[in-house]
C-alpha cells in the first residue's frame, strides 16, 4: 500500500469514528423523545419530531456531502494528488463541519437559557 491510499484510509477511519459519534447522539435524542411524549402538547410533539428530522439531514448528509465535494473539487485542483485522498479530505472536512454545526447549535440553545425564580 502506498502512503497517499494509507493516508487516505486513516483520514476516512478517523472521520467515521467521529460521524458515529454524532449518529450515536442523534440516535440516543430519538430514542429519549420518543420516550417523553406529552399527551397533550402537540406543538411540542411536531416541533421535536421536525427538529430530529433535521438533525438527521444534517448528520446525515454533511459528511457524504464533503466526501462528493472531495471527490470532485480534489482532481480539479490537484491532478496528481489521487482522488481518493482528496475524498477522504473532504469526508474529514464534512464530520469536522458537522462538529462545528453541533457546537453553534449547543451555543444557541445556551443563550436561549431562562431561570425563573
């Protein structure tokens, strides 16, 4: 194996570990709102349930997403760089781009924190 197709192979392994982080996370919130359903509160229910699903875009299509961008951008910018590494780049760069989206949304819900007393 050459060093640019085992280069590629640790970035792909290194951003599947991470995305399976996140699926990991979205499956454990799925699983924890399907559990808490109110009786009642039906906004609530479709506001939960339309935010789970986009969660599940975003995790879901952010990192194939990079990883098609690599796949195409990667030759074009650089003919003798394989195409593979310039996959495995982008799929890195897709679940480091998901981890940011993770953070600003953890931010958000943060400021929007009240305490009443």
């Amino acid at each position: 194996m050459d060093s640019s197709r085992k280069a590629a192979v640790g970035l792909a392994v290194v951003a599947l570990v991470i995305w399976a982080v996140f699926v990991m996370w979205w499956a454990q919130s799925a699983y924890s709102a399907a559990h808490h359903l109110s009786a009642t509160d039906w906004q609530g229910n479709h506001r939960t349930k339309v935010r789970l699903l986009f969660s599940a875009c975003v995790i879901g299509g952010l990192p194939p997403l990079g990883a098609a961008l690599g796949w195409v951008w990667g030759p074009l910018t650089a003919p003798s760089r394989p195409a593979a590494l310039a996959t495995a780049w982008g799929f890195l760069s897709g679940t480091v781009g998901l981890g940011v989206c993770a953070l600003i949304e953890f931010g958000i819900a943060l400021s929007r924190v009240e305490f009443v007393f």
